[in-house]
C-alpha cells in the first residue's frame, strides 16, 4: 500500500513539472508569435472568402492572385468581412483597418484591435 501511495505521488509530481514545462514553452511560442505578426504589414483586397475544414474555422481570403488564411489574431473581424472590402495593418501596430464602400461610393473604415493570446485575463 505505501509503495502505491508513493508511486501516485511521484506520478502526481512528475506530471505537474512536465506540465509546467509545457505550459512556459507553450507561452514563450505564442509571444514570439505574436511578435512575428505585429511586425506584418500588407493592404488586401477581398476578392473571395472560404472556409476550409481544419482551419479553426476561420476563413481563408483570396486577393491578389493568393489565397491568405486568416490568422487568429485577426478572429475579430472574420464576422465582420465581405467580398469587395479592404484590409490594411501596418508594421508595429495591433490594428487591423477594415474598408468598404458604403452607399454613396464613400469609403468607411472600421478599425479592429489584433486579439493577443498573452492576455487571457
């Protein structure tokens, strides 16, 4: 009985430090991540949306002869986007700009902030 009692204590131990290690790496990817993206710059025009099973259920978006998936840090707009709008992010910033034409062929824009996986809470 002793020698089970401490089989599942160096057990319970063993998987709480393997599963901090793999939480602190797992935290330092997705800040390094999340630095490689906030560097990205582009402008697109959204010539086509679709989604691809195994993509999270975000949508790829086809403009400039390419199809570019949506990454997760840009989840927040994914509801909001059309066919014919405009999405520009620029080096350095969080933001994500989204234009479209309204009625009257005037350009509106709307400005999302990037989700940042690093504050959870």
């Amino acid at each position: 009985m002793k020698s089970l009692k401490r089989n599942i204590i160096i057990g319970s131990i063993i998987f709480a430090v393997v599963y901090l290690i793999m939480s602190i790496q797992s935290h330092f990817e997705k800040k390094e991540s999340y630095k490689e993206y906030i560097q990205l710059s582009y402008y697109r025009k959204i010539e086509d949306i679709i989604y691809i099973e195994g993509h999270r259920g975000l949508p790829d978006i086809y403009s400039n002869n390419k199809w570019y998936p949506l990454h997760l840090y840009e989840a927040n707009i994914m509801h909001y986007i059309q066919i014919g709008d405009s999405l520009a992010k620029d080096s350095g910033s969080v933001e994500i700009k989204v234009y479209r034409k309204d009625e009257n062929g005037d350009r509106a824009v709307k400005i999302f902030k990037s989700y940042n996986p690093l504050n959870r809470f």
